[in-house]
C-alpha cells in the first residue's frame, strides 16, 4: 500500500507552510504531487489520479496547501492507516457534519447548535500567538466533510467522478461536499478522524462568487434529498 498527496497550489515559490507540509508529508512515507497553477481542482484532482495509477487499497490525499499536520508521524499513519481499514469507509477527515439542511453550508450554526457537527481544526498560523481552536463536536461518522483535508482509498475515488458536475459553474468550490456526499450515495460512510491541524486560513467567504454559485447549484441539484443525514 502506497500513500499519495494532492495538493494543488498557486505558484512554485512555495510558502513556508507549503514547505513544512510536503516535507511532513514526505517523513511519513508519502508521495507527494504538488498540482501548480491548475485551472480547476476537479481537473487538477482526475489528472492527478490518473497519473499515479494507484492501486485500489492505496491512500489518497487530498488537502489545501496552507495547513500544518501537528501530530507525530507516528501518530498520523496510525490515524490514517486504521480510519480507512473498514473497506466500508468512504472519506475521512478533520471535520464535517451529520446533517446537511438545504441551507448546503456544513457549518452552519443551527445546526451547530444542534450537536450536529463533528471533529476539531486550529484556525490560524501561529499556535502560541495566533491561533482559534474550532471544537465542532465528538469524532464519528458524517454525512459530508469539510475539504482542507480529506484522505481515501483509490477504490472510493475511482466508484466516484472526481470531474466537474456539469452543474456546477466554479472550478475551485463545493468540491469536498460534492465528493464526499457521493461516496455517502455510493453506500460509503464518512468520518470526522483525530487528524489534528491548523489551517492558516479562517475559509472567507466575502468575494468568493464562485463558492455561492456551487453551492446553489449543489442545493437546487439536489433538493429533493435533503435533509443529508447519515
């Protein structure tokens, strides 16, 4: 069983971050494939995946380029190795939640509220002096993840389409729901797993016009089936 990374970013002069993660990554008996100045994560994701030829039972990787793993390498091959060992298991990652209302925003705070939402992400780029411990709730299964990180064996990627829906009009957004809500439709489940981070970015939404044309487009797609529930 081999273990690869996707990681798409914008430019080859990698940020410090970028730096520590694929070096991270590298430590931990990971293949590395850094995606530089795609047009599309969907299109950066297939293609990626079509070049490795992975066999089914490898692991796949696929994370945002601005996030520290702070466990131990040890630490996160067991966590990584043993989340996906159920052949039932569809995606696992950091967070995610129970149940997806028609609203389409996995975080949203009713649901919050409800003890709907599951996992654990450290907001920020500095744990000492600036940093927001985001606890969503206790570790388990989910419906749908949040996509700063999410690991899978090759067979779930290749039951799914890693393509663009035609549906959708962004190249960069609602990837991670549209993926993982398809392995849930696949007869897969998701799973909130203790894969500690900090993720430097607080995921803005002001100005990102493609993020809410996705997520309509998912919502009225998909109307008939909310809510998502596991």
């Amino acid at each position: 069983m081999r273990i690869h990374a996707f990681i798409c970013t914008r430019t080859r002069d990698l940020s410090a971050t970028t730096q520590k993660l694929v070096s991270y990554l590298s430590r931990c008996r990971t293949e590395v494939k850094l995606i530089v100045g795609s047009d599309s994560i969907f299109k950066a994701y297939t293609t990626a995946l079509e070049k490795a030829d992975p066999d089914p039972e490898d692991i796949i990787i696929l994370c945002h380029d601005d996030i520290e793993i702070l466990l131990s390498e040890d630490h996160f091959l067991q966590v990584l190795i043993t989340s996906l060992l159920d052949p039932k298991t569809g995606f696992i990652g950091p967070a995610g939640t129970t149940e997806l209302t028609s609203r389409g925003v996995w975080w949203d705070q009713e649901q919050w509220s409800k003890g709907k939402h599951r996992g654990f992400v450290i907001h920020g780029d500095n744990l000492s002096t600036g940093s927001n411990p985001t606890y969503y709730g206790a570790y388990g299964p989910v419906a749908v993840l949040d996509g700063l990180f999410l690991a899978a064996k090759a067979r779930t990627l290749n039951k799914i389409d890693l393509n663009k829906p035609s549906y959708f009009d962004g190249d960069w957004d609602f990837y991670d729901i549209h993926y993982t809500y398809a392995a849930k439709r696949a007869g897969l489940t998701n799973k909130a797993a203790p894969i500690l981070l900090m993720h430097n970015s607080s995921g803005e939404l002001v100005g990102r016009d493609s993020w809410h044309k996705n997520r309509e487009a998912f919502v009225t797609k998909n109307q008939a089936n909310f809510p998502i529930t596991i």
